[in-house]
C-alpha cells in the first residue's frame, strides 16, 4: 500500500475528497494531512476521519523559505509517504524541497495550465473573456505551476459569472478530478485524464 500525504492551506475540501477516496480497491491511503498553519480549518476536518494531523507555522521563519521546508521535511519523513498531494497548500516551494520527492508530488491549480500559473485564476479567465475554464492536477517540479499535467477538467463560463460563482463550478469537479488522477497515479498510471 502506497503512503499519502496531503499538504493544506486552508479548509481542506480537496483533502476530504482525496481522504474519503482512499478505499477498497485503491492502492493507498492516508498518512498525515499537514498544513502551515494550526488554524487551517481542514486539521479538525482530517482528525474526524481519522488521519493524523500536524502543522509547521511558516509565520516565525520568517521568509526563510529553507528552514521552513527543513521543518516540513522533518515531519513528513517521520511518515513515510511515497506520495505527496499539495491540495490547496498556498506556500511556494523552492527546487530544494521539490527535488526531495522528484515524481512523487501532485498539485492541483484551479485552471486550466498552462494558463493562469499563480492567483486570481478565476478573475483572470474571467477578465480575458474565455468561455471555458477548468483545473488542472499535475506533477510538481521547481517552476512554479508547472510540471507534466496528469489530469483536467472543464467547465463551461457563465454568462453573469463572478470569479466567486466560477471558482465553486470549478471546485465541483477539482472534486472529481484529484482523487480519479491520484488512483490512477497510485497504481503507477501517468497518463493524461481527461474529465
Ligand atoms: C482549490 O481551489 C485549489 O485548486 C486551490 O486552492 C483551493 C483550495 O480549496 N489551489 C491553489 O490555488 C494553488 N495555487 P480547498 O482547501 O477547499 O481544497
């Protein structure tokens, strides 16, 4: 059985999705949800389904970025995962941290990559007119939002759409798409879903 991971920021919906899909037939299952803060509201979340928990505060390194991920390190290696999934983790992470787990990290990003790498995805695609918006699971290496894509999803753009309105149509199917990419990713298959 192959050991996850899963890296919050904040209210961890993504977590609970990729948690709650680790059964039966599925080559994995969860070992820690770890965020950087103690008030991410998803900790409380994982600790009712019974994964164990831990955080590491980035506020008192400070900016420095190295200590921080040593920090992040220390806890993940005391775990054990084969896998980790970023799911809404919204520190950047440095080539020093990324090489650790070359191949064995996912990230979902709420667009549709290569557009929209960083922020405000939603009031992005919104302000350059598209009609189509979507997200995106992929493989993370040290270009931020970057790295081979596993999996995207599509959603059609409202007419009246808000950047609010977009990104929950867009959390619906970051839903569907993360836990299908990790089973997949799991059993060794790396080949491109498209949902
Ligand atoms: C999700 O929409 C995820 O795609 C996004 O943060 C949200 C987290 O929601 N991630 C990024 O923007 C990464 N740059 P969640 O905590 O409910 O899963």
């Amino acid at each position: 059985m192959k050991r996850v991971a899963i890296l919050i920021s904040g209210g961890g919906s993504n977590m609970v999705t990729l948690v709650e899909s680790m059964v039966g037939d599925h080559a994995a299952r969860p070992c820690l949800v770890l965020a950087n803060s103690e008030s991410a509201g998803g900790l409380a979340k994982a600790a009712a389904l019974g994964v164990p928990t831990a955080a590491v505060d980035h506020r008192p390194f400070k900016g420095d970025r190295e200590a921080f991920q040593a920090e992040l390190q220390a806890v993940l290696e005391a775990h054990q995962p084969d896998i980790i999934c970023l799911a809404g983790f919204m520190r950047v992470l440095t080539a020093s941290f990324i090489e650790q787990w070359d191949g064995r990290m996912l990230n979902i990003h709420p667009s549709l990559l290569p557009k929209y790498k960083g922020l405000h995805t939603h009031a992005r695609a919104l302000e350059a007119g598209d009609t189509e918006a979507g997200c995106t699971v992929h493989e993370v290496t040290a270009k931020l939002d970057d790295g081979p894509v596993l999996g995207q999803a599509r959603v059609p753009v409202l007419t009246g759409d808000t950047a609010d309105t977009l990104a929950a149509r867009v959390l619906e199917q970051e839903h569907a798409l993360y836990p299908a990419v990790l089973k997949r990713f799991a059993s060794g298959d790396k080949a491109l879903l498209e949902i």
